[in-house]
C-alpha cells in the first residue's frame, strides 16, 4: 500500500462529494492520529515506550488555525485503510504503518447541517515529506499528546486520541519498530 500512497505525493488532493460513500444518513470520514517516538538522546535503542515518550502530528484547517487530526471522505474506489492512509498524505504530509481501527464516532459537520460518521486509525510515521498536496494551505505540528487534547478543535477527535491513549501499550521497540 505504500507504493499506492507514495504516487499520491505529486496529484492534487481529490474534491468534490460524487465519489463519497454514505450509508444511513451519513456521509463516512476517516482519518489518523499520526505519532511518533520522541527522540531522546539519553535512552537506549531498545526501552520500554510509554504515552509520554509519543508525539501526535495535527494539522490546521485549512479556513481557520483551528488544529485537528487528518480525516476525510472515504471514496468508493478505495478500502478504509487507503483512504485513511491518502487523507493523510494528502493533508498531513506523513507516511507511515497504518495500524487497527480505534472506532467510529458520529459528529454533526460544522460546514453542513448533516452528521458523519468518522473512522481513525493511529499510523505510525516512519516518513515526514517536504512536498505535499496541501503543504500551501495547511500547518503541521508535532506536539504531546497532552498539548493535543487541548489543542485539538473537535471533541470526536479528542475521543478518538483517548481511544488510542487506552488501547496504547508499553512495548519493546528498536527505533521506533515493534519488537516480538
């Protein structure tokens, strides 16, 4: 799937609503909590990480300073983990290891009188670009996952990080990789 998403750096971002799915009454949106592993010079390459060695990537709207994580509309020509995974190439800048769904939530839009429903996925970064689609039109920033509960413009997306908080578990890690 990277490949896919990596030929996405050089194409505009997708518009328009004519390849959205919906269902129910509800236009679906997935999204990702990027995150990384602080870098600390004084650990060692294998340790034990915990919520406080991680940092979340948000991004701005692209209408106001307003900081959230990446989502957006999941098309019909693609599955759930490469829409998440292109959303957030497309807004984020940032490739990574999609990881399982932390759940969906149901949020009234705050452009349109209608609700949706949105699915995130934590994605581990392991690739930050220089160019992407939305770069003119969107900041990024690297912050604690304290600091983006608190920063972080919608309340479906703080539950959606609290969701990855929970599920988030100390882990043997060789520079940020998993290790059985």
């Amino acid at each position: 799937m990277t490949k896919q998403i990596k030929k996405l750096v050089s194409l505009p971002s997708r518009t328009g609503r004519h390849l959205q799915r919906y269902s129910e009454g509800f236009r679906h949106v997935v999204g990702c909590i990027p995150y990384r592993i602080r870098k600390n010079n004084d650990s060692p390459r294998i340790h034990e990480t915990s919520i406080d060695d991680l940092e979340v990537l948000l991004i701005s709207s692209q209408k106001s300073p307003r900081m959230m994580f990446p989502k957006g509309g999941w098309e019909l020509d693609e599955d759930i983990e490469l829409a998440a995974s292109r959303e957030t190439l497309e807004e984020a800048g940032v490739i990574g290891s999609l990881e399982d769904k932390l759940g969906e939530w149901i949020f009234k839009s705050n452009s349109q009188d209608t609700f949706n429903m949105g699915s995130m996925f934590p994605l581990f970064v392991t690739e930050e670009l220089d160019v992407w689609p939305e770069k003119d039109v969107r900041q990024r920033v690297w912050m604690m996952v304290n600091e983006a509960r608190e920063v972080c413009a919608h309340s479906w997306m703080k539950d959606a990080l609290e969701a990855f908080v929970c599920q988030f578990t100390p882990q043997q890690r060789v520079e940020g990789h998993l290790v059985d």
